[in-house]
C-alpha cells in the first residue's frame, strides 16, 4: 500500500463496483443538499478520482443549470494536482459548492445506470497507460482539458458531453487499471477541442455571410 503517498496514483486493485458507491449519495444526502466537502467526505475511500468523476457526471443531462463554471474549474484544479503529481486541493469557497437533493436525485441514478453498463467492460489491461508517474501525469493533463472546455461558457449545442464523457472515462481507466477506457478519454477529450474548432472556423463564414447579407438589405432601402 502506498498509505505515505503524497501525490495520486491509479488504483492498485478494483474496490466495490463505482456504481454502488455512487448510489450511496442519495442515502448519505437523506433528502437535504450536499456541499462538495460532504461528497468528498462520504466518496473518501476512492478519493479525488471519484469525486472528479461525480463533478463530471451532470453535464451530458440536459437543464443542469448553474454547474458548468464551478464544476468545470473545479475539475480543472484536481486534474492539475494530478499532472503536477501533488496533493489535490480544492478552495473553501469551491468545497461550500452544494447540490441541491433534487438535482442529485437526477445526477446519481444517471451516473449510476451509465457505471453499471460500463463496469461490464472494464477490467485491468493494457495497464501501462495507467501506471506510473507519467501516465498519471498524462491523465490530469486530460483531465484539466476536459476541465477548461467544461468551464467556457459556450453558446455552442452540444459542447458539455464530450469532455465530460472523455473526463469520466480517464477516471474510470484510472480507477479500474483498464488503459483501453483512458484510451476512449483520450480521444473524446481530442474530439471536444476538434468540435469547437469547427464551430470557430465555420462560424466565421457564417458572420461574415450575415454581415454581407445585412449590407445587401440596407442597399435595397
């Protein structure tokens, strides 16, 4: 056991399913909101990876308002810790961050269904891209992109899942010692970035067709 550690390193062995662990919230809020200092308290057991898989669990369900910002940043200072390989350390201001009981009532369930199809997959392999210093290096470093997508406020359809999804997927590959998941993460995390990147160089024909569009209708008066 690496009890002394003093910076995050993948899972040595798989704990009871994520999922089961996640459904526990519910039962732990008892009908009340939750700050993140309670969520991290009560997920203690898998730490800060768990905790940035919860943060990023909201986002690919519509009319989750009000999170984006605080949870995108949020995930950005973890994913930081673990590409500097330290301690993760949140502000006091970002652990007072609640969740009101009935927004968890439908992030848990959500997440939950999602872990429990996804935990039929996951098994250790391909486990060189989740050990070591580097990969965990590497991980954060995606971590704090998905991180930084998720807190642009965007007025783009379609923006939040991607980064959010490549986020949960390099926590589960972390968590679960399964490199082909952190993989997955990888390349959502790239397809996010190449999805705003079009809508940039594509969105800048689109104004310059409208403001050609608009001189047209000012010369017809």
């Amino acid at each position: 056991m690496n009890g002394s550690s003093h910076h995050p390193t993948p899972a040595e062995e798989v704990l009871d399913p994520i999922s089961a662990e996640l459904r526990s919230l519910l039962d732990a809020a008892d009908g009340k909101p939750m700050s993140l200092a309670q969520i991290a308290e009560h997920l203690k057991d898998r730490g800060w990876a768990l905790l940035v898989l919860f943060l990023a669990a909201p986002f690919p369900i519509p009319n989750i308002p009000g999170l984006s910002v605080p949870f995108g940043v949020a995930i950005m200072l973890v994913g930081w810790a673990f590409l500097m390989r330290r301690r993760p350390w949140l502000p006091a201001f970002a652990m007072r961050t609640t969740l009101e009981y009935k927004t968890m009532e439908r992030v848990v369930p959500f997440i939950a269904r999602f872990m429990e199809r996804i935990e039929r997959y996951t098994k250790p392999r391909l486990r060189w891209l989740v050990s070591g210093p580097v990969n965990v290096s590497l991980i954060g470093s995606g971590l704090v992109s998905g991180g930084l997508f998720l807190a642009l406020p965007l007025p783009i359809p379609l923006t939040n899942g991607p980064p959010a999804l490549s986020i949960i997927f390099l926590i589960i590959g972390m968590l679960c010692r399964d490199g082909i998941m952190v993989l997955i993460g990888y390349f959502l995390g790239i397809l996010s970035w190449a999805y705003l990147a079009l809508w940039i160089y594509f969105g800048s024909y689109l104004l310059a067709w409208l403001g050609d569009l608009w001189q047209h209708i000012k010369e017809w008066f």
